[in-house]
C-alpha cells in the first residue's frame, strides 16, 4: 500500500507564510489523485480546508491555498493566525478513489 | 445541512462485537458512497472501510478484512460497520463520512470504541 509523507511539524511566526507538503511512495501527487487538506484542532473532529487539489471548502478562509508543487500535493498558508495551530492532514486517493491513504500529519505551530 | 450521527461506541473487552451505526441527513444517502474512518488516541487518520450506493461493492483495509462488516439501509438513511473479534488496536474514534465521488467532510463528532480487559 502507498504511503503518504506529511512534515511531522512546522513553525510559523504570527503574519508570516509557511508551506505544508505531502508526498506519495508511488510517485507525483497529481490532481488525479484528488488530494485534500485537513485540520484538526484538539477534541474536534478534522474539518475539510482543501479538496480535489486546490479548491477552497467554503468555510476556508481565504489565506489558505493548496497547489501541486514538485509532485508533491502543497498547502501554503499566507498571513497566519494564533487560531491556525493544528493539526493538518492530506488524503490522497488510489485505486480509482477506493483506497484513502492518509499522511502521518503536520503539527503546525503558530508562535 | 448535511448530518451525520456516529453511535454504538463503548467500552468492550478483547475478541468481542460493537455494532456502530450512522444516520444520514440533509442529502440523498442513496445517491452516495460511504465511508468508515477511524483515529486511535493520538494518532492519524486511517479508512476502515467504503460501500456503494445500494452496497453491491464493498472495500476494507486489510487490517479489518475478515473481522467488519459494512452495510447501509437506504430506507433508513443508516450506515453500519459490525466488528466483531475486536483488538486492542481498534481502539479509536470512528467517524463515517460521504465519499468516495463527492465532498468529504467530517460532519459528526464520531464514536469511540475503546477496546480493553
């Protein structure tokens, strides 16, 4: 089975810009494999950011975008928050959309 | 407003059964495939298992192969994941979502199964 790799954390400073990455054993992330971005703060359920490679949930806020960068799915965060600490998580599909393999997760911290 | 209510977790004892159910609503749940998810404390997100839209086909990660079984009642709205010969590394929270072939979202708070002597 294909393993997903997510970086296990990241730090972010207040304003600034970071770049979360998720990457497939088998290959390129490509927009067939549908990615998608989660988050998850503590004792919540994980919230849809980001589907089908680069499209906005409607509850997502603008200064989060996903791309494909370097066969590697991306989700760049532009301007964080204090309330974007979390967990994030990407989901790519295979098998024609049967097999969900999620990454490992990014601890992203705000500071 | 898509909801879906994850319930039938508890506290049980290893080599036994829970039976979890979903129900649906705010959507046509026969016009969509299902999915079971699960998260051990701590840990990410894994798929247990996916069925079709009237369950002719139905797909599990192979660390459950043999020991669930996903079904639905489209006349109930309700999807059901059936465990028996329950592990310790079962314990988690387990979420079902719509998908694959549509917008998957995390609309429930999910139920904990917590497997323990």
């Amino acid at each position: 089975q294909a393993v997903v790799t997510q970086e296990p954390s990241l730090t972010v400073s207040p304003g600034g810009t970071v770049t979360l990455t998720c990457a497939s054993s088998t290959g390129s992330v490509t927009s067939g494999h549908y990615p998608y971005w989660f988050q998850q703060k503590p004792g919540q359920a994980p919230r849809t950011l980001i589907y089908d490679t680069f499209n906005r949930h409607s509850s997502t806020p603008a200064r989060f975008s996903a791309s494909l960068l370097g066969g590697k799915a991306a989700l760049t965060l532009s301007g964080a928050q204090p309330e974007d600490e979390a967990d994030y998580y990407c989901l790519v599909f295979y098998d024609g959309g049967l097999d969900w393999v999620f990454g490992g997760g990014t601890k992203l911290t705000v500071l | 407003d898509v909801q879906l209510v994850e319930s039938g977790g508890g506290l049980v004892q290893p080599g036994g059964s829970l039976r979890l159910s979903c129900v649906a609503s705010g959507f046509t749940f026969s016009d969509n495939w299902m999915t079971w998810l699960r998260q051990a404390p701590g840990k990410g997100l894994e798929r247990v298992a996916n069925i079709n839209q009237d369950g002719s086909e139905k797909y599990y990660v192979d660390s459950v192969k043999g020991r669930f079984t996903i079904s639905r009642d489209n006349t109930k709205n309700s999807l059901y994941l059936q465990m028996n010969s329950l592990r310790a590394e079962d314990t988690a929270v387990y979420y079902c979502v719509r998908g694959p072939f549509t917008l998957t979202e995390f609309r429930g708070q999910g139920t904990l199964v917590t497997v323990s002597s």
